[in-house]
C-alpha cells in the first residue's frame, strides 16, 4: 500500500511599518494554492520617535504577534521559510534589541531588506500574479515607505523605496485627527514634493498599464465596489472618496462605505499619498495586483515557478484539478481563436488608434476568449446538467493568478452561456461590450462545431461580422449528412437573433 506523500509547504513573513503578515502555500500542481493568510496591526512606524528609536510598547506588540506566527512555522521545513523585515525595521537605531528577541521567538532570522530590493520582491510578486501586456508601473504604499516601479515581464527597468507611508503621513499631516482641506492639502504636497525627483526618468520611460499592490489600493477597490462603481481606480474617484472622507470633521467619525474600521485609521494619509502619485505621474487608471511582497518572496523560494507564463500555468493549473479533456479544449479553443480572426482581424489596431487604454483592454480578448473555451467544460466535474453554472461559480471563486476581478467575472459570465440557453450578458468592464457579447456568441459556435471532438470530423466555416449581425458561411452539402450539427445551427441563430444578436447560416 502506498502512501501519499504531502505537497510542500512555504511561508512568508512581511514584517510591515503598519501591519506584520504571514502568507502560508502549498506547491501543487503546477501551482501555488494559499493555505493561510495572517495579518496583525503592530504599527511599527507609529512606535519611532524623532530619533529613529523603537518604542518598547511598540516592540512588544511585534513580539506578541510573533509568537501567534511562531506555532504555524513549526511545521514548515526551515529552507521553505523567509521572513523579511521592511521600512519601519530598516530605520530604527535600535533594531538589534528588537531582533535579537525575535529571532529567539521565531526560531529564524529576520532578515531586514533595502529598499531597493524590496521594491524588487513586490515586482516579483506582481509579476507572478498579475497578467497584462506591455510595461507596467507597481505602486505599493506601505507604512513608512513608497515603492514605485516600472517594468515589463519579470525585468524592472526602475525602481526605488521613497520615504513616505500611510503610517508616518498620518503622524506629520493628520496628527490633530482634523479631516480638513488643508491637511490634505499638506499631506498631498509633501507626497508630490517627495515624488519629484523621478518624475523626469519614470515620465520618460513610460508604462502601458499601473497596478497598485498595496493595502491602501485593495481598500480603495473596496470601497469602490461596495459604492457601485467598477474596480478600476481613476483621479476623478480619488477626490470624490476624498470629499466623502472630509464630510467627516475627525478621523475617528470618519464613515465611508466599504471602509473597514481596521483601515480607517490609515485611509485619509494613504489617500493622499496616492492623489499626489496619480497627479505627478499623470496616471489615468490603476487596478489591484494580484500579489506584492509576500507573493514574491514566496515564488522566489519555489525554483519551478520562477519565469513562466503566469496566466497559461493558471490554465494548466485549474484543467488538471478538474479534469478537463485538454485535447478538447485546445480544439474548441482553436476553432474559436480562428473564427475571432476572420471577423475582427484588426480590432486591437482600430482600437489603439482611438484610445490607447481602450487597446490595452482589446488586446486582451483572444487569450481571454482562448481561456474561456479552455476552460469552458471545468463544471462537468460536478455535473452535466447545470456544468455552465457550475463552472462560473468556479471561475468566480477561484484563485486565478494572472487575471484580474474583472477578467475572472467575464470569463464566468461566457462559461455561464457557453451552451443551450443564451442571454444578455451583464454589465462588466473587461472589454468593450460588443467585444464581450461578440467573444460568447464565437464561444458558443466554437463549442457547437467541435462537438463531435475530432478535428477531422470538423466542417470548414467562414465567419464574417457587420456591427452585431454575423454570417456563418458553411458546406450545404456538409450539414446533408451531418443533420445534429444541421439542427444545432438553425437553433442557435433563431437564440441569438431573437435577443437582438442576429446570426445567419450561410449554405454555400
């Protein structure tokens, strides 16, 4: 009798200016699946005094939160195991005191990272998690520090650590709990002032997208979604969510929708910080990255994952778990990506022609329709009759590296529809709407014409587009002996004219 052997565990300790946090993986798969997430507010930044020295109230509360960490090390293989320590840590000129007690808790180094190499890791982690084409620029805002880098890939092209967090701009510029025009004016000031030295180098080099990776934007997105609005953030949200915060008179009557009360305390100073990143770098859209520092100090220690292509080994990832039939899959996801080319061969080009960030969304859609047939039969693992619904709730609920909130929602919204009943889809903000209802409507033809799942039992079709009228040109002498896919054909243009979507069977 054999006996299984467990998949390995890593963990990941970030010991923040604001908040110390413990990331618990396993690696299986081809993938890394989250095991435990843990985060205390210690506010390290908040216990230095003008001297840089660590208070003894402020380093107690690290050593108790270290102990609750030190229980779930205990069976986590020494070389699976980093713990970092960050800006507050970094400045103190008592550190050692701090360390030595710590260490003797953990049973493992801290070790106490630049800022240039923590803004390296974040990079990592972003890069590990988050898709997206072209140069990205990483914003972080911690405690006490500021990381900003731009890159493409896995290569930083810049990157630095500035000396500003929502820890210490709530102590310089929100000291008297006034939410008032003139403390953010101040605090943005001070932010811009300290941004102005790399304006000129990250202006010049440029970015094609700008995810944030930080508390301060995940709190943000939050708030944003709770209020109604999509997820992603733009300087216009920004100073309504400022407005909303000043109608408060004091930081502790602050009470905004879809603020937590852990975050409040930080919001307004972290909310500053990234109105003055937005105005200096004139950044005209951000979204939430997938991971930051502890992901990359995770993806660092598991040699395998490091380099590959995030989004397909997500794919791989989640077919193996639900026993996709991958050979399939490629053919669904094949016939779609060709029917895609002959009826909008240029659709990224036109788009990057009128609105370069409307491009950045369209040139996402072939690996997002490529995706959606690769995973369309995920559902069938739980059931046949309702494998749509199945497999959006999956999709859903998933954790997806490499695609974002709203990449996920839409990839649900085409699984949900992929066969038999059809409707309107809902409102989202992955890609143009007549990209995404053009996507679902290939989808399904997709599905319906490989449904025999033998490429050599496959018909030749023609696909052409007008606006939101389609003509599928195919063999009439084909369909004579082949009268399911016949019948199939004819039904799924009545479903697709009869809501609004009109799609003619072209007999050649």
């Amino acid at each position: 009798m054999s006996t299984a052997v467990s998949s390995p565990l890593y963990a990941a300790i970030d010991l923040g200016s604001n908040s110390f946090h413990m990331l618990v993986v396993r690696h299986i798969d081809g993938s890394v699946q989250t095991m435990a997430k843990i985060k205390r507010k210690v506010r390290l930044a908040n216990g230095l005094d003008k001297n840089n020295q660590l208070s003894q109230e402020a380093m107690q509360r690290g050593w108790d939160c270290l102990n609750l960490f030190s229980e779930r090390l205990q069976d986590i293989p020494a070389e699976n195991i980093r713990i970092v320590g960050t800006a507050a840590l970094r400045s103190a000129t008592n550190v050692d005191v701090f360390l030595r007690q710590a260490n003797q808790i953990l049973g493992h180094n801290i070790e106490i990272i630049s800022g240039q190499e923590e803004a390296a890791t974040i990079y990592k982690g972003v890069a590990h998690t988050s898709g997206g084409l072209g140069r990205r620029l990483v914003v972080d805002i911690g405690g006490a520090s500021t990381e900003l880098i731009i890159g493409k890939e896995f290569k930083t092209q810049a990157l630095i650590s500035l000396s500003m967090g929502c820890v210490t701009w709530l102590d310089h510029y929100f000291h008297d709990r006034q939410l008032t025009q003139h403390n953010f004016d101040n605090a943005i000031n001070a932010a811009k002032a300290t941004l102005q030295p790399i304006l000129a180098k990250y202006t010049q080099l440029g970015w094609d997208v700008c995810v944030g990776a930080s508390g301060t934007v995940q709190a943000l997105q939050e708030i944003m979604l709770a209020q109604g609005m999509d997820e992603v953030i733009t300087l216009p949200k920004l100073k309504r969510l400022q407005k909303q915060a000043m109608a408060a008179s004091h930081l502790e009557e602050l009470d905004i929708e879809g603020l937590t009360l852990e975050r409040a305390l930080v919001f307004p100073s972290g909310l500053s910080i990234l109105i003055a990143i937005f105005e200096s770098l004139k950044i005209e859209s951000m979204t939430l990255a997938g991971g930051a520092l502890r992901e990359g100090l995770v993806y660092e220690m598991i040699s395998e994952m490091r380099h590959s292509d995030i989004r397909q080994r997500t794919i791989d990832s989640v077919q193996k778990r639900y026993q996709v039939d991958i050979h399939y899959a490629n053919q669904v996801a094949k016939t779609a990506l060709q029917l895609l080319a002959q009826c909008q061969p240029n659709q990224a080009h036109a788009a990057q022609r009128q609105d370069p960030l409307l491009w950045i969304s369209e040139a996402q859609a072939p690996f997002l329709l490529q995706s959606a047939a690769e995973l369309h039969e995920i559902g069938l693992s739980i059931d046949f009759k309702k494998g749509g619904e199945h497999g959006a709730y999956l999709i859903q609920h998933l954790d997806l590296p490499g695609f974002t909130r709203a990449q996920k929602h839409l990839l649900a919204e085409w699984i949900r529809r992929y066969r038999e009943q059809l409707t309107s889809l809902p409102e989202q903000h992955a890609l143009s709407n007549q990209s995404s209802k053009r996507l679902l409507r290939i989808l399904r033809l997709a599905v319906l014409l490989t449904h025999r799942r033998d490429v050599d039992l496959q018909p030749l079709v023609t696909l052409s587009a007008n606006g939101d009228a389609m003509t599928l040109s195919i063999s009439q002498a084909w369909l004579e002996v082949n009268p399911l896919t016949y019948a199939e054909l004819e039904l799924e243009a009545n479903r697709q004219t009869d809501i609004g979507w009109p799609l003619i069977i072209d007999l050649i």
